[in-house]
C-alpha cells in the first residue's frame, strides 16, 4: 500500500548541476503535482498534470521542467539548480481534476543547493 | 489578497483545552476545503474534508464551513500533546477558463500542546 512514493529522499546539489526528482503512485489517479515548501511560504504549486498526457505550470514553474511519463508516473527536472531551488519537495495525487477530491502526499524530498 | 489566509501562529494550548483554527478564503466559488496536519519533517496528511455549511465531526475534530462569510475552521477537542503540528487550510480552487482545479493553500498555523 505504498501510496505516493518519492525518490531520492535527500539530495545536495551543486549550483548549475542537474536533477531530475522522481514521483510514482499506485492509486489509479489521473492527476498529479508537484509542491515546493518553504519556511513561512507554505504549500507552493510548481506544476502539474491534470491527465496523462497533459502538463501544465503552477504559479512558481520558473526553473523546472516536467514529465507525465506515464499515468503512474510523473517527474521534476531542475535543468541548472540555483540556490533559490532550495527547498522541500512534495508530489501528491488525486483522482481526477474534478473539485471535490483531496490530494495525497508523498515523503517529499529536501534538496539543497549550494 | 492572498487566496487561502490562516491564523498567524504559533498555538499553545494546554492538553485537554480545545484548539481552535480559523481560516479564510478569498474565491467565493470554492466548494470544497480540507485541513492537512503536518508533522516536523513529515508530509502533509488529510484529515478533513468539508464540503457543505456547518459542522462535521470526526472523533476529536470538528470543522466548520459558512461559505457566506468565506470563512472555515477546525478545533480540535480534548487536545494532546500528539496533536502538536502544523495544520495547513487548503481550498479548491477552479482555475479561470479551465476545467482544472488546483488547491491553494494557507501558510499552516502550527500548534503546540503543553502537557
């Protein structure tokens, strides 16, 4: 019953490197989103796919690309970290794009940059 | 404005007391809200979801919605010291032009219970 499952769990990056954060539930959900937390910032919307298929931006997609690879899966690529990009990192799912569904959580995982 | 508004913490409440935490929203369309509570490190977790005005109770908690005033609430009864965590207000919002909803959510209000 594993849910939302994130990998890596941790991460230290150097400026400029490269990384992709990966993202896969079992649920049978159509929609999946990627967050950013920052401290007193809460939950911030980086990107998401309403549909396999479909991607589309959040209100901080700036320095992050995407992939709906398949329904089940569902990655965040930093093509050139920068500091700023520091940050805890949640993917979460949910049924379907419709508005009465809840999404749910994976681990998250914490990158720094430095 | 922003969106989806909590009442600045931090909470400290004595264990027994009840909590209580308010949260307001800025789109009067939304129709749907959950409460995630959030522990040190961890993930958000869902434990609310309200759709309709009122009350609706659920073991220790209650949440509260009155879409007039755009305003939803949770208190939690009988607190504990497990009950200390970060309590994050989410509202479904429905993107302009779109069949998309995304859900906004408040900064969390992190409470504290005092064995």
């Amino acid at each position: 019953n594993a849910g939302v499952t994130q990998t890596p769990k941790f991460q230290v990056l150097k400026t400029g490197q490269s990384m992709t954060l990966q993202c896969a539930q079992d649920m049978n959900h159509n929609s999946m989103y990627w967050y950013r937390q920052d401290p007193g910032m809460g939950l911030r919307l980086i990107y998401y796919s309403a549909s396999e298929g479909t991607t589309d931006k959040g209100e901080v997609p700036n320095g992050y690309n995407v992939s709906r690879l398949n329904k089940r899966e569902f990655s965040l690529r930093l093509e050139s970290a920068a500091p700023s990009q520091t940050s805890v990192y949640f993917c979460a799912s949910r049924l379907d794009r419709g508005g009465n569904q809840p999404q749910h959580f994976g681990d998250g995982t914490r990158l720094s940059i430095l | 404005q922003k969106e989806v508004e909590q009442n600045s913490g931090p909470l400290s409440v004595p264990e027994g007391a009840i909590a209580s935490l308010n949260c307001t929203y800025s789109d009067r369309g939304s129709q749907s809200f959950f409460w995630y509570r959030q522990y040190s490190g961890k993930s958000p977790e869902l434990i609310m979801s309200i759709y309709s005005n009122g009350d609706k109770e659920d073991g220790r908690f209650t949440a509260q919605l009155n879409k007039a005033s755009q305003y939803v609430s949770l208190l939690i009864r009988d607190s504990q010291p497990s009950d200390s965590a970060t309590y994050l207000c989410a509202v479904n919002l429905r993107k302009r032009g779109s069949n998309d909803y995304k859900l906004s959510f408040g900064a969390g209000t992190t409470v504290t219970v005092r064995a």
